[in-house]
C-alpha cells in the first residue's frame, strides 16, 4: 500500500527485530500455500482445475501428503508465529482497540459446506455458517432478496439504482454530480454491513459456535475486554488470525476425506433459459454472483464483491459505507502523516482492483488521470 507514511513506532527493539524476521518468513510460508492450491488447482491465483460440473484433478495418495506436509508447516507458523504476533503488536497498540469501529452491523454469507445437498447456499450446513449481527449483538438470519445497490454517488446512470443484484443494471454514467466512486453502495436490509473476517467470526461467535468461542475468549480475557472490542482495527486483525487457525485446521481433516479413484466430474448442460446465484465467503468477505442465461448465452451476470460492500460510498440515503463510517471521528496526530486513517483502511484488507479513492477536504489536487 501506499504512500508509506512514517512514525508512532512502539514495538521494543528486540519484538520489532522478530517481527521483520516473521515477515520475511511469512513470504515463504504463503508461497507454500499457493503451492498448496497447485498442487490440485494447477495454479494460484486462478487456479485452473475447476469447472461446471467438478474438477479436472484426480486426487491421489502423493498430492494428499505433498498437500499436507505443507499444511502442516502452516498451521505451525499460525500458531508459533501469527497469533503471537498480533498479540505482541496489541500489547502495544492497545488504544487500537478503541478505534475504526466502523459500521457495527455485520453480514456473512458462510464458507465451506459440510454437508452440500442443500440447494440454498444460505440454509447450508458450513464451517462458518451465514448470518447477520446487529449493533446490539442480535443474530439474524441472511435472506438473499434483501440485498440491493445503490447508485446516488457513483458514476452509474440513477435508473439503476436500488436494485437486487439479480436485476442489477451497470450503466457508467463519468462526471455523475455528486459521485465519487466506481463502487456501487450495496446494503442488506436497507442497512450499512461490514462483511470479512470480523463479520464471520464475529456471526459464529454470536451463533453459539463452540470452536471459534474457544479461539476468541482468551484473546479477549488477555486483553480484559468483551465481544465489543473486536469492533476496532485490532479486532480485525485479531479475527483474521483466529480464523486463519480455525480454517487450517480444518484443513487437516478435509484432506484425508478425499478418496482418490472416485469421480470428480458430473457431466453438465448449460441451460438455454436459466437464472441463477451464488453466495460464499471469500477471505475478504461476502461474495455474491448473479446470472440469467437467455438462448444458452449469458443475458446479464452482476457481481458483489467484498470490497464493495466495505469500501462503498453513500447510499442513496447519503449514509457512508463501512471503511468511511470507520474513518469518521479518528484524531489524527500529524495531518501530514495520517498513519491512523492509513492503519484503519487496512484492517479492513481492501482489495486494490476493486476501486480508486482520491478525495481531500482542501480541495488540493493529487493528481489527474483520464481513462477513455
């Protein structure tokens, strides 16, 4: 990310030494986890294997154990080296607790099924299962047909606007009054939600999951404080640690289900007429596809990726997204060098190829690009 602004160091020199060495280590160990995906997907990103219908690969007893002795290697730096980590870097910035809560409304669509006969991806039996959690902490339960975007500040004609993504219309309209982004401002339930680590662990903590209350109460016992405080920049680092243990772990035992010799492919026709969906959780958060097909061609296909809902402008209702609600109120010390605002946007992960923010209260020029 940049620019890199300096200052406000507080890890002593010996944990700040570590901490540089567990970077560089860190490199490594996320190039095992794309070898990992290779290993069955070809590639990583975009892996190749999968297709309508199953996948190309064959599991076998050699790609089973190249894939989990590099597993294992991870989940050991999980535990001796990430989680540590993030403690370490909490017991200095504590105060970091206090702020970037955001929006306080979280929405999660769940990941990883364990049990696939349900058709509706929202009722599945999944690792980390779908929900929403109010302010107050109240579970609710995700209903696809209450998802809709809005357009008011984006550089997107207005009829589009308010609409289910299903229906969903993208009709740039550049130097739109009043916008100011290429994201839409999708919203569920009429209501500003967050979704990524925070919304998922946060939904299953809520929801009763042993496993992940057993992840997240020492972390908050370490740090004498309650569910509330996960709402901050180190909740979401502090969720996106846990939650890394809880998925890599699982790992190990989904490995061993794979039985090589059975198929991995069902034969499929793509329809002529067809509607359709899919929600799951990618790492950064709710991820939502909607297509029609008319004449066995794709009629109209929308996505709702999760930087959109974290990074959207406001609403048609003119109330900010997540990331602007989070950056509301932060005091900054030095205006020139506004490391808090820069370490509240990163918690929440954005992805870079979502959208571009450029805006500055001063009205002073950062800089001019045309795109045509």
């Amino acid at each position: 990310f940049a620019p890199r602004y300096e200052g406000d160091y507080r890890l002593p020199d010996e944990v700040d030494r570590q901490a540089t060495a567990h970077y560089v280590q860190a490199l490594d160990i996320r190039r095992k986890a794309h070898e990992m995906l290779a290993v069955f997907g070809g590639k990583m990103p975009h892996n190749c294997a999968t297709v309508a219908g199953g996948v190309t690969e064959h599991p076998t007893v050699d790609k089973m154990t190249s894939f989990l002795w590099r597993l294992n290697e991870i989940r050991e730096f999980i535990d001796g080296v990430y989680i540590p980590d993030v403690v370490a870097v909490a017991e200095a910035y504590p105060d970091y607790f206090g702020i970037g809560a955001g929006c306080g409304n979280l929405l999660a669509y769940g990941v990883f099924d364990l049990d696939s006969k349900e058709p509706d991806y929202l009722r599945r039996q999944r690792l980390l299962r779908s929900g929403t959690v109010s302010t107050d902490l109240l579970l609710g339960q995700v209903e696809a047909g209450k998802i809709a975007e809005y357009v008011k500040h984006s550089w997107y004609e207005n009829p589009s606007t308010g609409r289910y993504p299903g229906e969903g219309r993208t009709a740039p309209q550049p130097g739109k009054d009043g916008a100011y982004s290429w994201i839409k401002a999708p919203r569920y339930d009429d209501t500003v939600c967050e979704v990524g680590p925070l919304a998922r662990m946060v939904v299953n903590y809520v929801g009763g999951n042993t496993a992940v209350k057993e992840l997240v109460d020492p972390v908050l016992s370490h740090f004498d404080a309650g569910p509330e405080a996960l709402f901050s920049v180190l909740g979401r680092h502090a969720a996106r640690a846990l939650e890394c243990k809880y998925v890599a772990d699982s790992m190990a035992d989904w490995v061993l289900q794979l039985k090589p010799g059975e198929p991995v492919y069902s034969e499929y026709t793509i329809p002529e007429e067809a509607s359709g969906m899919g929600l799951v959780c990618g790492p950064r958060g709710a991820l939502g596809h909607w297509i029609r097909i008319e004449d066995g061609k794709i009629a109209n296909y929308q996505c709702v990726v999760p930087t959109t809902w974290n990074a959207s402008p406001k609403d048609d209702k003119d109330r900010p997204g997540p990331i602007e609600q989070a950056l509301i109120g932060t005091k900054v010390k030095d205006e020139e060098n506004p490391f808090e605002i820069v370490r509240i946007v990163r918690s929440f992960d954005p992805c870079l190829a979502c959208a571009v923010h450029v805006i500055t209260p001063k009205g002073r020029e950062l800089g001019r690009f045309r795109i045509s």
